[in-house]
C-alpha cells in the first residue's frame, strides 16, 4: 500500500471518529447571563434578568446564530400571565416578513401559548411559510399535562429527516410527518404576553 492510500485511509478514519464523537453533543443555546448564540429581529423585546431569557411582549422574533439539522431542543419556560402568547420556531429560514409582525417567513412554529383551546393550543404545530406536512395532537395528553401560570413547562421537540415530535412536560402531544425543511434556525417568537426562559439545550444526532 502506498503512502497516499495509507494518508487517505488515516483521514477518512479520522472523519468517521470526529462525526461520531459529534453525535450526541448537547450543546447549551443560553448560559443564563447574555443573549450571545442570539440575534433580535425585528425590533422583538428580549432580556436577561437573573438567570432566566424574558419575552417581553412586542413584535419579531429571536433567532439562533447557528443552524440546526437532526436533534432534540429542550426549553424550560413558563408563562407569566393567563394567556401568554410566544412561539418556537425550528428549521426556520433567515428571513422574515414584510409587515407589521416581522416574524419568519419559512419555517415551522410549535405554539407555546397558554391556552388549550381554539386551533392551535400549547404543543401544536402551526404552518409557518415551509411546504406543506402532516402533523396530529393529542389534546387528552395535553391537558393532563399541562400547568398553571407561574409553573415551569418543559418541551422535548426533536426533528429527525422529515418527522418531528413534540413532547411537554414528558408526554407527547404533536407528531408531524413530510417535515421539507432540513435544517434552519431555532427562533422565539415575540407576541403578546410575558414569557421567561431558562434552559435552552440542543442534543445534535
């Protein structure tokens, strides 16, 4: 065997392990002091305040510096009011709006509202400008396991090729299939209500 099959069997090894040794990573998108892994679109109201990322009503949204493919987001967050209206965004292009609300134009919204009423309760999905997919909730599982105002949540949303899951307080409530959008940001959204936030991680596959 000659040097340059040796060299290139030693780099593709290399590769493989460097891949692997990625797998599983998880990697924290808040460190509970800054906004840094952040970027505010849109004029959206965010903060940092002992210890924990506040929503604070408004317009746009927060997006993530970097892009995600395959992975679980777990959020820690609570609502701070009846009825608090925010939203999660995943796999979400860029780019935003051009109207009043500046939100994103391509991507897919887990709803985090405090409600489990009307169309698009806590836990469900909402099209948000990607092709079109499947999704189904179950509305039994939600409401046993929901919280007050004023109690942590926690949400388990994880995106694996073109299905999605979404899991809340331990129990899963929104399966999707047909998911076209890869890859893309992680975003939160701002609308009305007072939302806080504090924990933020990514389990990258």
């Amino acid at each position: 065997m000659n040097k340059f099959f040796s060299f290139m069997i030693v780099l593709a090894t290399s590769v493989l392990l460097c891949s692997c040794s990625n797998s599983g990573k998880v990697v924290s998108l808040f460190d509970g002091k800054s906004l840094a892994n952040w970027e505010i679109q849109n004029g959206g109201k965010f903060s940092v305040e002992n210890g924990v990322l506040k929503v604070d009503k408004g317009v746009g949204w927060l997006r993530s510096v970097d892009t995600f493919a395959d992975y679980t987001l777990t959020m820690e967050f609570r609502f701070l009011e009846k009825g608090s209206n925010s939203g999660i965004f995943v796999r979400t292009g860029p780019t935003s709006k051009d109207d009043e609300s500046g939100w994103p134009d391509n991507g897919y919204q887990v709803q985090c509202m405090d409600t489990l009423e009307g169309t698009y309760p806590l836990a469900t999905m909402i099209p948000y400008g990607a092709p079109p997919f499947e999704h189904e909730s179950d509305l039994d599982a939600l409401r046993k396991a929901y919280k007050p105002v004023g109690e942590w949540h926690t949400y388990e949303i994880t995106c694996t090729g073109e299905e999605m899951s979404i899991s809340l307080n331990g129990s899963l409530i929104t399966t999707c299939t047909s998911i076209k959008n890869l890859s893309g940001h992680i975003g939160i959204q701002c609308e009305p209500g007072l939302l806080e936030f504090r924990k933020i991680e990514v389990e990258a596959f």
